[in-house]
C-alpha cells in the first residue's frame, strides 16, 4: 500500500499507515488504497473527547445547550455515549492503538492491527507546532505494526469494508508506555476502550482519512465533518457498537 500525501496539522502531525484492501479472487481487480491520518483527521478525535465532553460543563440553567444537553441538578450532557465502568480520554496519558478493517454486508471483523502504545508526543508535531510533517513517532509505531497491510480475501470494492481506529487508555494515567510493565502490549482491552474513529476517503479519492469520532463520555451521536463511516448498530453510539464489532458481539470479534 503506498504512503499518502501530506495532510495540514491542527494538533498533531500526519500519520502514514498503509492498509491494502485487496481481493485474492484472479478475476477480480484488486484495490490499492492508501490511509493517511492528518492533522484535521486527529482534530476530530480530540475535539470529540476533549471539547465536546466538556461542553455542557459550566453552563448555567439559563446558557444550557439545547442540543448537546439537558438541565438536571446542573447542565449535563443528553444521553452521553458510555460504556459502564471506562475512563474518559486523558490527553495526558498513553494510548494503545488498534486500526480494524470490517466488511460492511454483514458487518464483521476480518482484520485488525497488533495493540500500539503511543504517547502523548507521538500526537504531534516533532517542532511541537501546526505546520504539515510526517516526523511524528505515531507515524512509524503504526508502519511497523502493519508493514505488509490489512488484508482480507472477497473484497470486490472498496464500499464494501469499512476501517475504525480504536484508542485504549490505561486506567490509571502513564505518560510513558516504559512506564507500563509490559510496555503497554496489552493496553488494547475492552475494558480500556475510550474512543473509535471512523476513516473514509473523498468521493472519487483512494486516501482514508479520520472524517469522525465517538468518545467515552461525550456526545452521542458521532462529530466529524462525513460521519457515514461511524457505523452503529440500533440506537447505540459509534463507540459502543465499535466495541461490539471488535469484541466478539458482532460475528468475527476478537
């Protein structure tokens, strides 16, 4: 799968993650994509659980958001997405990293990623500013962990798969993975999922990006600029029918 082009950084800096979507049927074409996780991609992720999940905080009875939340005790949020017993996303903290590739009719997981400890400084920028780079270590944690792509046989078109990137978070904060005891290897449990993010590429366009993002304790319904590719199953929020698809609830779970 070819590395992508240079994406404009919010927050962070671009990721190159080659993930071939191919089929192994001779008669068929197969398809070479090409996943670049930019900037704007990761601003998704951090304005869903950062801003997003802080976004009925301090408001007064009067100020409460009609949309987002509901006035309780206090303004709260309307129906936040959760799952029972997880932390929130902590931009302090490491996360574990799993990039999963699904096929759509039915959906199920065929491929998926080895778990990724990445640190708060592998989300940006090696000058530590806004401009577009590459030289981040998010970049060549991922590279590594998939060097041959995900694969999967009986692709006959790119609509027909769909890929997430779900972020895991220790339950108490480490700001290094060596501060981990198994550096952060088995950070990728169910229990430790705070967030999923939907990748798609533009109409006519083979590069996926990040378009949008469901978070722990955030809003329900996913925020991003195309949120088609944050799939849910019923009534249940992105991350919680992502949880469902990696971990067994939905046919080919881990």
């Amino acid at each position: 799968m070819n590395a992508g082009q240079r994406r404009r950084s919010a927050v962070a800096g671009t990721v190159l993650l080659a993930l071939v979507l191919g089929t192994f049927i001779p008669t068929c074409a197969s398809y070479d994509l090409s996943v670049v996780v930019s900037g704007s991609g990761l601003l998704n992720v951090v304005t869903t659980c950062e801003g997003l999940r802080r976004i009925c905080d301090d408001m007064d009875e009067t100020a409460c958001d009609p949309i987002f939340c509901q006035r309780k005790i206090t303004c709260a949020l309307r129906d936040p997405c959760a799952l029972p017993g997880h932390v929130p996303w902590r931009s302090g903290s490491v996360k574990g990293v799993r990039v999963a590739l699904f096929s759509a009719n039915p959906l199920a997981l065929r491929s998926v990623t080895a778990c990724v400890c990445v640190e708060p400084m592998d989300l940006r920028c090696a000058d530590g500013g806004t401009s577009d780079c590459t030289d981040i270590g998010l970049n060549d944690r991922l590279t590594a962990a998939v060097p041959n792509g995900l694969t999967y046989s009986g692709l006959q078109s790119p609509d027909g798969a769909l890929l997430a990137m779900a972020f895991f978070e220790p339950r108490v904060v480490a700001p290094t993975c060596a501060s981990l005891g198994d550096g952060g290897a088995d950070l990728c449990d169910q229990a430790n999922l705070v967030a999923c993010a939907g990748l798609a590429a533009p109409i006519g366009g083979q590069t996926y990006d990040i378009t949008c993002a469901s978070c722990q304790d955030s809003v329900h319904d996913s925020f991003g600029p195309n949120t088609g590719p944050c799939f849910t199953e019923g009534s249940e929020c992105f991350l919680e029918s992502c949880s469902d698809a990696l971990f067994g609830t939905i046919d080919g779970g881990l």
